[in-house]
C-alpha cells in the first residue's frame, strides 16, 4: 500500500517450489504514474520486502519488471500496462516503482534484471521504465532479519 503496508498473499514456499516457475509476483495496490507517486513509506516497505525476501530466499538472484518479462497485446502493452505508445512499451509497474524499488535491488542487493530467469521471455526494460527523474532516496537502513 501506498503507506507501506504489506499484504502476503501467496505461498511464498509454493512459488519458489514450482507453483510459478520459481517466481515471486510482488504487486503495488494502486496506479501510478506522473501525477500519483509512491510515497516513501511504500518505497521503504517495496525495500523492506525485496531485501526480506532475499535474505529468506537466498536462491532469488533475478527481479523483472512485469513488462520485461508479460506477453504483450497487439499494441505492445504488457497485462497491466497503461497507454501504447512507445515510450511506454514494457513500462508496467512504471518507473517509479521499477527505478526506487526494482533497480534498487539490483544495485544494493546484487539481484539481476537485465538477464531474464530461465524460461521466461525477455521483452527488455524501456527507457520510461528506468526514467531516472523518478529516483528518490528513501531508507538506506536495512530490516532486521535475524531471528526472523
């Protein structure tokens, strides 16, 4: 949620064992773009979660944007996509949460995106999707995991 609550939804165990070849969907409840941003809470929490779940999952090693790795329509938009013009091709969750969550992830925590996961498609990252005006720091502290 936009004020950093986490919702688990889906067997993690399941997912990682096969359920969705391996794959954990992570889904930000709202739609945003130029005019609706996350705030930092959601950013810190979309933090949170990546690092918890690497931590508890050591064999993670990839984060995809949706649009990177989705069938796309016609018209080029992948399932959540908004708008087709080419500039917002591939761009589904938008940068916003693809720059300050997913690229994060990459840097800090050492995750691949540009290499898709074996057997998933490779539709590559936009420009809009990795639009670095959307950069925003927000909590650099790690959660504690230990124990947990």
């Amino acid at each position: 949620m936009n004020d950093g609550l986490v919702f688990y939804t889906h067997d993690v165990a399941f997912e990682m064992s096969g359920g969705r070849r391996g794959t954990i969907d992570i889904e930000f409840a709202g739609s945003y773009d130029e005019d609706t941003r996350l705030s930092d809470k959601a950013i810190d929490g979309g933090r949170d979660l990546v690092r918890a779940l690497k931590w508890r999952l050591p064999s993670v090693r990839h984060i995809h944007p949706h649009g990177q790795v989705q069938t796309h329509d016609r018209q080029g938009r992948c399932g959540g996509s908004t708008g087709n013009t080419p500039d917002k091709l591939n761009s589904c969750p938008g940068p916003d949460i693809w720059v300050n969550v997913g690229e994060w992830a990459v840097r800090e925590l050492g995750l691949i995106c540009d290499e898709t996961a074996t057997g998933l498609q490779n539709n590559g990252i936009s420009p809009a999707q990795r639009n670095q005006d959307y950069l925003r720091l927000a909590q650099e502290e790690p959660i504690e995991t230990a124990g947990k």
